[in-house]
C-alpha cells in the first residue's frame, strides 16, 4: 500500500531576512500577550528586558523584526542580531548598549559556549546601566537553555517570558493575504495554497518570500501569478543550492 505525502516537499529557499514593517504583518493567532507585551517594550512604555521562546517556526523571528521596524519608525537606534549567524564571534557584542533596543535572536546557538556567555553577561549590564531596552529570543525557556555561567541564566530568567505558539495553517493564509494587501498584490486562494504547500512555512520566511514576490512584481510591472511565482521559487532554490555548493567548497578548502 502506498502513503501519498499531505504535501510535496517543501524547498529550502535562500531568502534575505523580511524588511522590517512594523506590528502590522505580525498574526497573533494566540500569541495576544506575547504581542501586546513587544509592542510595549517597543515604544519604550514596558519592561525594559523581554525573553520570547518557542519552537522552531513559531513566529520569534519574525516578531523580533517588526518590533525592530517599530523601533526604527520612532526614530530610534535598533540592533537586529541573530546569533545563529555563521562565523559570528563574541566581539559582536561590543558596544551595542549604544543603540536604544536591542534585539538578540537564537540565544541557543551561543548556549553552552564560554566565550559567548560571558560576552552576553557583560552586554546585558551594560544595556541595563544604559538604559537601553533588550529583547532576547531562544527556542527554549531561559531556565532550559543550557547556559553555563549562573549569573547570565539568572539575569536572562529576571524579565517576563512568552511562549510563542506556532501559527496553524489559517493563520499562515491570513498573514499571506494580509501581507500582501500590505504590499500592494492580489492573492487568490488557489495562490495561497500554493505558497503553503512548496515553501517552508514558517512567519519568517514566509514574510521574506512576500518581499521577494513584490521585487519581481515591481520589476516585471504586473501582478504575480501562480506560474511567475514557480519560476520565482525555482531560482530561489538554485540560488540556495549553489550557495550551499559554495560553501562547502570553500569549507573543503580550508580542510
């Protein structure tokens, strides 16, 4: 007996991360507080520290991104870093207190590392002494991160701590249709069906792919389609094949 798949297999898009946009592209969908509590923290009205976790494409990036548009439309100085970013070191954090907010993603690929830890330690002083305003991001609760220095994981436990939940697939429609009303474009249902079943669905990605329709749209002079967003994916995938390509490459190299 055959098991047909529910969906194709989704492709690993090489997308940039989503222009930052505001509140407005975010679908709380269950995530109320969470969002009532960032918007808070980013018009300077809420706790200064903010620590969000959830799993894997439940939205944290995505949120970090708009209140990191929010900040920047108040005129303000805003630090958008994710520390999953490779071959970032510790000096990174050097001296980021003197923007006004600072939004640190995926503290977990820093969990456990030495180095790492105590750089964060002395950044989260240092923006408290500043005055400044920090939220953090992680896939798990502070007190199950794996942080190693007990002065960080207490600091990093002291705030108020949401728990995203992941969007279900209405939810993922809604921010596709709301998300390009946003942007001026027209999206069917058999459109949005589309997107779902061959691309990865998490907030995040999702957001940057919008941004890379309404490129192409801007260029070609005229609405997406089904068929012009399939080429658009198919060079998508081959830019993140070949880069993929190159880096191990590169790697190789210096094997």
């Amino acid at each position: 007996m055959t098991v047909q798949e529910r969906y194709p297999p989704q492709l690993p898009l090489a997308l940039r991360q989503p222009e930052p946009r505001g509140f407005d592209g975010f679908i709380a969908h269950g995530n109320g507080a969470a969002l009532a509590a960032v918007r808070q923290w980013a018009d300077c009205s809420g706790e200064p520290y903010i620590y969000l976790h959830g799993a894997a494409a439940s939205g944290k990036s995505q949120l970090l991104v708009c209140a990191a548009g929010e900040v920047r439309q108040r005129g303000l100085g805003v630090v958008y870093l994710p520390l999953d970013t490779p071959r970032l070191t510790p000096a990174v954090l050097d001296d980021l207190e003197q923007r006004d907010a600072i939004l640190l993603d995926a503290l977990q690929a820093i969990a456990g590392n030495a180095a790492w830890e105590q750089a964060l330690f002395n950044l989260y002083n240092r923006v408290r002494d500043a005055g400044r305003r920090l939220l953090a991001a992680a896939r798990q609760p502070a007190g199950r991160l794996g942080i190693r220095l007990p002065d960080l994981a207490s600091r990093l436990a002291a705030g108020p701590s949401y728990n995203l939940r992941p969007l279900s697939d209405a939810g993922r429609a809604e921010l596709l249709r709301i998300g390009a009303e946003q942007r001026g474009l027209r999206f069917g249902d058999a459109m949005i069906s589309y997107i779902l079943s061959r691309c990865p669905r998490d907030p995040g990605a999702l957001s940057a792919l919008l941004d890379e329709i309404d490129r192409t749209a801007l260029a070609e002079q005229r609405q997406p389609s089904i068929r012009s967003i399939g080429r658009l994916l198919e060079r998508l995938e081959h830019a993140g094949s070949d880069s993929t390509a190159e880096q191990t490459s590169n790697e190789s190299d210096r094997a």
